[in-house]
C-alpha cells in the first residue's frame, strides 16, 4: 500500500487494519511499490521479513511510535500514484459484457478474434476515495467499470503463455471510468477513456502468489446498488493470454499496469441507460484486494 501518513507519502503493507511501514523497519527497502517491483524478487522476500519483524515488535510491545498505524489515520493513496506511461487496458474481455454492448448500439453481437488492446494516461490514476469531476460540457454519459489490474513485474517482451506469470508481479482493482458519448464519437476509445481521474487505482497491489486471479469475486456497487458481479474466471482471455498478445512486440516493463476488462452489468447497458451523475458514490470489490470507492462529484460553475 501506497500512503500520506502525517503529510509523508510512505510505502507499507496492511496487515490486520493497520498500515505497517516497513521501510521504517527495514531502511534499506526501496522507498516506492515500482521501485520495490524492479528490485525484483529479493526486495519482495525482504519486505515480507520486515512485516514478520513488525509482528515480532507489537508481540514483545516493543513498537516504536508510528511504525504501525491504523488505516483509519492514513490516507490511501493509490498504490503506483503515477505510473511511467499509460496504463493498458483489454476491452470486451466478459462475452456477456461484449453481448450487452453490441445490444445497446443495436449491432449483431460477433466475438472479438484477438483481445483489443487501448489505454489510459498516466494521469488518469487516483487513489481510492478521489472525486470524479463530472463536467455536463466534457460527457453526459460517464459509466463505471470495475476490473482486476495486472501490474508487471519483469522486462520482457513476446513473452510466451507458459512463462507469463514470470512477468507478474501483482494484482489490483480498477474502474475504468468512461465517457460512452466521446467514446462512441470519436472512433477509437481512447478518447472517452482518457479524462483525468478516470482509472481509480487500489486499494493495493496482492503478490501474485497470495491470490488465485481465476478466481476472484468482483462486484461493483453504485450508491450500494449492486450492477456489476462476476467472477474473474469468466475472462475471455486469462491473464497469460493478455500478458502474452500484449507484449507481441511490445516491452512490458516493471510497475506496467494492465487492466483487463470488465463483466456486464454497465449503466450504458442498463434500460434504459443510466449513467453516473454528482453525488454518486462507487464502490469496485474484490475479494482479498479490498474496497476501491469514487466520489462523482459536480463541476463548480
Ligand atoms: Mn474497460
């Protein structure tokens, strides 16, 4: 996890309700999640060791002050608050999110060949908690979409099935927020998918080896109304399929973010469409990666 703890944005990890820092524990621990991925995998083992130390601490009650801090006092910020360069998102990855939105254009529904690839900027990204902007002269039809997050953690590139979870540092939780009216306007989606604050980003990066991306329970909530909730197990193409045509040709470096699509149940799908409007508050779940929540708020005029 990625915090402002007393004004300091530190790197740490949660464990019971609290955030642990634990480059306090271990100074010798990169001071950022992209900086902690690129040292690799030593850097991850000697992170885990210092949460092991922390434990040992609270059991003898020999804390120092601040070094275990409840989560309610930090502020959550996301876990790559900037990354390097945009962030890759997969469309249509769900077949019955693809269904819904040939239905909603009124188009015959044909499933995609090969995963479409588009992205995001850096810019996008805010932490859980952020306010989203709605300004009535940029869209008047924002949706949500929660998805599971690939973040890379090794160089590679034509990167086979077989070796891409190699190349996988960790999973987390994004909503690729999107403006349907300039996405269908202007031909290819980058453009409804590119407002600032648009990729909320978290809450946290889970290893990959403690979490099964197969099998992971999303569920996406507007003002505490379910309308998205799937299992990652009903992806198109899994994550080594992603890891594997996305980096056909393409670098994939340390601290790269890949969303990879999201389940039906999207407000432009809805009948009749609704769409996201100020005061709205969304809420993207995952089971074991945590709560990622948006405040829609309105533009000042
Ligand atoms: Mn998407």
């Amino acid at each position: 996890m990625t915090a402002a703890v007393a004004g300091e944005i530190r790197l740490g990890a949660v464990v019971g309700g609290s955030f642990v820092d634990i480059v306090r524990v271990d100074p010798s621990l990169p001071r950022t999640l992209v900086e902690l991925i690129a040292a690799g995998e030593s850097a991850l083992a000697a992170a885990r060791r210092a949460v092991v130390r922390v434990s040992e601490l609270v059991e003898s009650t020999q804390l120092p002050y601040g070094l275990v801090v409840p989560i309610d006092q930090v502020v959550v910020l996301s876990p790559i608050p900037r990354p390097k360069r945009n962030v890759f998102c997969v469309g249509r990855n769900y077949l019955r999110h693809a269904a819904e939105g040939a239905r909603a254009r009124g188009e015959e529904f044909k499933p995609p060949e090969y995963p479409e690839f588009f992205t995001k900027p850096p810019e996008a990204v805010v932490g859980t908690e952020s306010k989203f902007t709605l300004s009535d002269s940029v869209t008047g039809k924002l949706d949500y979409e929660i998805e599971l997050a690939i973040v890379i953690g090794k160089h590679g590139r034509d990167i086979s099935r077989e070796s891409a979870s190699e190349h996988v540092f960790g999973y987390t939780l994004a909503n690729d927020l999107s403006a349907r009216d300039q996405q269908r306007r202007h031909g290819q989606w980058f453009r409804g998918k590119a407002l600032d604050g648009s990729c909320p980003l978290g809450p946290v990066v889970v290893p990959h080896k403690d979490l099964d991306p197969a099998a992971i329970s999303l569920q996406l909530r507007v003002n505490g109304e379910t309308r998205q909730s799937t299992s990652t197990g009903d992806m198109t193409w899994g994550i080594a399929d992603v890891v594997h045509w996305l980096s056909q040709g393409t670098s994939l470096e340390p601290g790269d973010v890949i969303l990879t699509g999201t389940p039906e149940g999207v407000g432009n799908a809805m009948r009749p469409p609704t769409y996201l409007a100020p005061g709205d508050v969304v809420e993207a779940a995952a089971d074991g990666i945590g709560l990622l929540r948006t405040h829609i708020v309105g533009s000042v005029t």
